[in-house]
C-alpha cells in the first residue's frame, strides 16, 4: 500500500506547490498527488482550482493568463512567504532520480482543455518517468483518451458522488483503477472491486482511523493532506 501526500504535504505547506512537494518526500511519503491545468500559452501548471482567487494573491481563471503573468503572484494558501505556481516539469524533473510517484489528475471535469493529455503524457516521456506515473481525471472523456494515448499506464477514474453510475462505466470501459472518497469504499464494495481485479486509490484520508479501516480492506493507495503511518 502506497501513502500519497495529497496536493503535497498540504497539511503543512501550501498545497501544490514545490515546498509541498520536496516536504512530502523528505516527510517519507511513497509520493505526491497534484492537480493539472493549461495556462492561455499551453503551459501545464499544478493547481486544483479553475481560477486562482482560493490559493492566491490573483483573480481570474488559468486559462486566461500566460505562465509568466502567473509568475507574479504568490500561491501561499494565505501562508506568509511568495510561492510562485509550479509547471508540471518542475515536479517531474523532482522525481527524477527518486523512488517517489506522482498522481498527476488531469482537471477537465469543468474546463475540457484541448489536448491536454497529449502534452501531459508527451511531457512525462520526455522525461523518461513513466513508470512512476498515475494519471486520474473526474472526467471520463480524459479517462478514456489517456488510456488510448498510453494503453500501458496507470489510469484511474475519480468520483465524489453516483457510485454506482461511476461503477458501471469502470466495468463498460475496462477502467482498471478506481478513484473514490474514502467514505464511499466498505467491504463489500471492495470486495467486488477486487473480484474485477480493479486497482483501488482513496481520498482524502482524514484521520488514522479511517486511514487503518482502509488499509485493513486492501486499498492499494491512500491519498491524505496528513502524514499518517
């Protein structure tokens, strides 16, 4: 089982950025998961929200700003200190030399940015970490493009609500990896995942005793903002 810092070290640091990252490595976690959008000029940059107004000093959506205006602005969470935006290569380039995977979720579920897969996959080949990568998206269309585009990786299908319409669709499709919040996984439910050989991740893990029934039920990946082995 496998203990992913969600957003980074987020409990500590301000989410999704590279402080929050090398703190969840140097913390001992098995690695990161984080959040991919494009900018207006096609950079990939690792934040959750659509806009920047939550984890920033900015106003406004990503896609309509260049990486370098982004640069201006700190995303520290309200934290004190300047925290420029991460691009996704600043991380991938992190875990190079390292035992740590990266969870990369493709945020499309709102914002369909166009290509955006091909440019995520393209980027972690060039960087020749492909097998310490997870890709995940709460939109199937992702899903399914990325198993296309990389047939032999990781991909798991994410959701918050309407488990059984989302259960159904990872059967259809052949999803191999399942991506569900913690409160919807009980015994049962595992046990039919597990019967369909379906590779189970949860989040956001919020305490040790959630974190002890889930391991107990074979959940291969636990995502929380808290370090809690």
């Amino acid at each position: 089982m496998k203990l992913l810092a969600h957003r980074g070290y987020s409990a500590c640091y301000p989410e999704n950025t590279m402080e929050a990252f090398v703190q969840a490595y140097q913390k001992g976690f098995d690695g990161v998961e984080t959040d991919v959008h494009m900018t207006k000029d096609g950079q990939l940059v690792l934040i959750h929200d659509e806009t920047i107004d939550r984890t920033s000093n900015g106003h406004g959506f990503i896609q309509d700003y260049t990486y370098a205006k982004l640069q201006e602005y700190s995303f520290s969470c309200g934290k004190e200190g300047f925290y420029p935006l991460p691009l996704l290569e600043d991380l991938l380039t992190f875990i190079q030399d390292k035992e740590f995977v990266v969870n990369i979720e493709l945020k499309t579920d709102v914002i369909a940015y166009q290509g955006i897969e091909e440019k995520v996959h393209a980027l972690v080949k060039a960087l020749r970490v492909e097998k310490q990568i997870y890709y995940s998206s709460f939109s199937l269309s992702s899903v399914l493009k990325m198993k296309e585009i990389a047939p032999k990786s990781y991909v798991g299908y994410l959701m918050e609500n309407d488990y059984e319409q989302k259960y159904h669709e990872l059967l259809k499709y052949h999803i191999q990896a399942f991506h569900p919040r913690y409160d919807f996984l009980d015994l049962e439910r595992m046990k039919q995942l597990k019967k369909h050989h379906i590779f189970t991740a949860s989040w956001t893990i919020p305490d040790f005793k959630e974190y002890q029934r889930l391991k107990e039920l074979g959940v291969d990946i636990l995502i929380s903002n808290e370090y809690l082995r």
